[in-house]
C-alpha cells in the first residue's frame, strides 16, 4: 500500500524516525547510567512500548490507570502510574492491576496515601508508592523537600504500601532547582532511614541534560519517540527527528493567499504550547496555519511563491504530537512512501 | 444508579436542558418560518439527532461524511454535509450515501464540481450541490455572488448534479453582510433562470436575530443543543441552559491556592475561543481553571472563600462543548443527579 492510497486527514507515523528516536536516547541514557521508563501518552501504541523495552528501557510510564491497563494486556510487565489515584472505583482496578504486574504510582498528599493503604492493607503484594515533588512546574507535587520525606515517612509505615522514592515532572529548563530539591529529599529520606532507591525524573524538552539532575536514577521521555514542533523549538530534536505528521487535503482556496484543509482541531487539536501558528506545513514551510475549527484549518499562503491547488496533498507537523494521537482511532505506519502497517490506538480516550 | 457511582473524568449531558435547548430554537424557528437543520457535531448521537427531527427538523447537518455514514446508519434519512468533497475514495462513499438517503453537499471551486460530476454522470440519482458563500467569516465560501452565480451555474449545467441554492457559515455578528450577500446571489441565480429554493444559514451565537436573514429558508444551529461558556459569552444562552458538563475529581492541593483535577485538555480541550481560563467550575464559581496539560487540569482558588479538598468532586462548563463530545467514548446521560444512560458516542473521532 502506497500512501497515495490514504484518505484524509490522516496520522503517519514514520517508523524509521521513532526507531531512531528510541535509540538515540537510550544510547544517551545508557552512557549517563540513567534507567530510561518512557512515557507512552505521546504514541500510545504496545508496539511502541515493546520496542522501548527491547532497546533497554526498564518499564513504562502510562499517566491514566486506563492506559496501563491497555498496556499490561499487551504484556508490559513494569507499569509506573505517578497520578495520585483516588476514590473507590479506581483503587480497586489499580489492585487488581498489580497482581498481574510490577505497578507504581505516586502520592503528593495525605488522603491518596490513605486511600492506597486502605485499599492495599491485608493485600498479599504491597503497593510501591513514590512521593510527587513539585521542583518547578507548578502542578501537582510536594512544596518542599521536608514535606516530602514526612510523606515518604506516613507511606514507609502504612501497611500494604512500599516507598520507593521521589518522582517530579520538571519546568522546563529547572535543571539546577530540581537537582536542588531532588537532593535534599534524598539526604533527608536517608537520615530519616529511609531507601529513596528509585529518583524518577521526566520530560523530553531538558532530557539531553538529564544527566545533570544528578541524583536522578531513570528518566520518563515520552514525545521523544515522535518529537513535534513544541520540541524542535526547546531544542530537544530538529524537524528532521519528527516523526508524526498529519497529512490533509486542501478543499477550498477562497482566495490567492488562503487555503482550506480538511484538518482542524478535531485532528491538530487547538494546543498552541505558546508556538505561532497550529503546525508547520512540510511542503510549504513558508505557509501559515493562521486558525483552525473543528474540521476545517485556515492556512495563510501569503508568503508562499507557491501555492497549493484543490486537491492537493499535504503533511503536518504539529505543535503537540501527543494531543494528535488522542484523536485518531489509528495511525497510519510508514517507511518512506511506503504505507507498512494502520495500527488501532490502543490506549486512545482512556481519560480515567 | 446515582451520579455518584460515576467515575471520573466523564462528560454528563443534562437531558432535560438538552430537550428544552431543542425545543425552544424550533418553536423560534416555527414561528419565522425558518426550517431547521440542526448540526450533530456537537453531540454526535443518533437520539438528539432522532428527537430534533421529531420536534419538527426537516433533517440533519453533518461536516463528515464518516458522521453522516454513522447518521445513515442509524435512520437518518436527510443529510446535508456543507463541505467540499474532494477524491476518488471519498466521491465514492458519498456516491454509495446517496443511494441509501437524501443528501446534499457544497461546493466553492470548480474542482470540487468537477469531482462531483465526474462521480455523479449516469447515475440514477443525482447528487443536490449548494454553493457555500463567504460571506464573511473568512473560511471556506466563494468571496461573491457573482462567484456564487457562476458556480451555480455550472453545478447546473453538469450531468449527475442539481442545484439547490447557496449554504454560509456566517461571522458572528455579520447579520447585514450576510444578509446582502444572500440576497444579491439569490437574485442574480433567479435571473440567470436558476432555482435557488434552499438558503442555509448557520450557527449559534446569532441564532434568536436568524430571521433577520431574511434571504435564509433554514438554519444549521449546533452548539444550541449543549451551550458552552463561549454561547453563553456571546448572549446565545444562559448558564442554566448549559447541558453539557465534565465531572472531575481533585486529586491534589498543593498549596493554598492550587488545586489539581483529572481532567486536562484530552478532557477539557485546549480551546479558549477567547476566552480566558478553561471552564466554569460549577460549584466554586470564583475558581480559575488557569492551565491544561493533556491529564491535569490546574485552578487558581486565590479568589474562592471555600476551596474543594482532595477527593472532591467538581463540574466543569467548558469553553467549547462540541470539542468535548469528540473526547469521549461515551457520554453520562442524568436527569437531576440520576443516571439515566450510558451513551456510546457513535460518530465521535469521524475525522474523514
């Protein structure tokens, strides 16, 4: 199958650029002997996981419950889950989940510590349980490495519960506040008799300088298997890493400098991650994609010496590749020009 | 079963709201003699499709040929796809659409009339074109009646097509402009010895001033049904006529004024419309949702006298309400706080 036989709008996956992708921070992670645990909320494909897997990486990183239960029935056996996970209906899937495999999640207060060792008290497995921290981002996390570790202390003495250490999603760009806090959580932890053994740091805009967090044991990247604008911008890879790409057609061109493409943000989503603009058009990379609706983008040709007919075929890379892959039922695999595989989105929509 | 014993995050529909929503645009629309043709996008269920219909609809608006074959399939018998339809594959589906049911499509550009022909020549059943007109908001739309006219002649002139008249999406606001432009093309049709019977207009914002459009036959309303924060921004409805709402639990609060819910943009969306914050927080209205990552939903309580504990529940009007209905696999239908039904979504992620 050709790709000249996919319908629009659709997502391509080169493959040749995620395997490459893959490897390249594995490679990075293996000389800084950081354990690499990739998040699979950009991809969200088992194959995907698997190969991570295959090239080294100890487990996987799924942010909804939903998601690692997608990937535990394709056969991840090491799941870590940092989400505070609350209230009944849940707690009692994230049971039954760790007796099929290795899970971890995190906690950054009293009442989810409460709730797993309440769900997890009596349980012949124990729950492993790391302390969010928040070093930066402003999000979810502990303030302080103090409250962490009076966190770390409440986990150690719950019963059916195991503390395992710290994890934070860094801003990007906190290298030095988040080794800070990292460090100081650590020593406390240990002083306090603690074993903080696994330091779990994340993001793929800083992570050719993950190394730098140095008390960091593993790293969680996650849009660096399909990189995006977003990252090309921070930095992290160029336009040539990008793996994912929206291919659309043009259907109107009202007037000389505007085209109308048959992807809107119900297949570029409306994140912007503070870029100009809602993708960059391969062919016409002079070209602006100035609006979207739901099923219609709006693309400013006037700097383009060329421009597009009706009919005309184009490819995307967009501002955030792991918003685009929530919104397909499937992708569509390709090797050059060559369509390989329309692989199903396994873990797409799973919102709980 | 109680809303209660719904996990989150999960869009609830209001279905006493929705049925008055329905309602109240008809019986406007009855006594305008306005026929309405209500666009499913923003629900994407056969029953809200089923029931307009029932109230009175003279059929349904989709923007996809994959909701109107999802729409088809469910019983709905005429269906209007405002879009230019463009290659083989998709030419095809619709040729097969239009043997089962009545539906009528647009055109803006020679090409896509070429396509419809060439599709259409010797087929028992002819395809029904209208020309979308520009008049105003910027998109798709030839830019004027003349334009419009010549096009609608040679949807005429071509074998395996009728002419129909002439569709718009307007600019919110752009009531005269709107109204002009009609006008102007429905008159230059008629003295070309054209038949231009159907003049749809669309939209919500505008949709109590739509007899103003006094050149229009029907109106394609979609938000109405759900209203969202931007609808209500724009005068089209009031907070009590909000249908649609996410239900989200918090799962952090760390610090004073930050609170953490499960719902990010794969729930919420990351469409503004304008506006500022991300949602209206039903329960703390003083409360800011200031930022979105895909699973994590940030809000300001600096202004709130009470602020929600972990593990509290919340709603959430969005910004957008259509974009949220894409999100989900299934949607919460609820009188009151009952749960009613559980609703498969059936045209959701119909990108093509």
């Amino acid at each position: 199958m050709k790709l000249t036989d996919i319908d629009t709008p659709a997502v391509l996956i080169d493959t040749d650029r995620a395997e490459a992708n893959l490897q390249k921070f594995q490679t990075y992670a293996d000389n800084h002997a950081l354990t690499v645990r990739p998040h699979i909320k950009t991809h969200k494909l088992p194959r995907f996981a698997k190969r991570a897997i295959e090239l080294g990486a100890i487990g996987i990183t799924c942010q909804k419950l939903g998601e690692a239960e997608v990937m535990a029935d394709a056969g991840m056996s090491d799941i870590f889950i940092p989400y505070n996970i609350i209230g009944k209906a849940k707690l009692e899937r994230l049971a039954k989940l760790n007796e099929r495999i290795t899970i971890s999640v995190t906690a950054d207060n009293e009442t989810a510590i409460r709730g797993y060792a309440e769900a997890f008290a009596g349980r012949k497995k124990p729950l492993t349980v790391l302390v969010e921290c928040d070093t930066g981002m402003g999000r979810c996390g502990v303030q302080s490495p103090q409250e962490a570790v009076a966190l770390a202390k409440l986990i150690d003495a719950s019963e059916g519960l195991n503390f395992a250490g710290f994890m934070t999603y860094p801003k990007t760009g906190g290298i030095e506040t988040t080794q800070a806090f990292l460090a100081e959580a650590e020593k406390l932890a240990i002083a306090a008799g603690l074993d903080p053994h696994t330091i779990s740091n994340g993001g793929t805009p800083d992570m050719w300088r993950a190394h730098e967090v140095a008390s960091a044991t593993e790293h969680r990247p996650g849009t660096y298997i399909y990189m995006d604008l977003f990252q090309v911008a921070k930095g992290a890879g160029t336009l040539d890493d990008c793996a994912l790409t929206v291919l659309a057609t043009v259907v109107s061109r009202p007037t000389e400098n505007r085209a109308i493409i048959d992807a809107g943000s119900k297949s570029l989503t409306s994140d912007t991650l503070g870029l100009s603009g809602f993708g960059r058009v391969v062919e016409y990379p002079d070209a602006v994609i100035s609006s979207l609706s739901e099923e219609h983008g709006t693309i400013d040709l006037s700097a383009c010496q060329h421009k597009p007919k009706v009919g005309e075929r184009i490819r995307i890379i967009p501002n955030h590749a792991c918003v685009v892959s929530n919104l397909f039922d499937s992708v569509v695999l390709i090797s050059g020009d060559t369509v390989t595989e329309i692989a199903p989105v396994a873990a797409r929509g799973r919102v709980d």
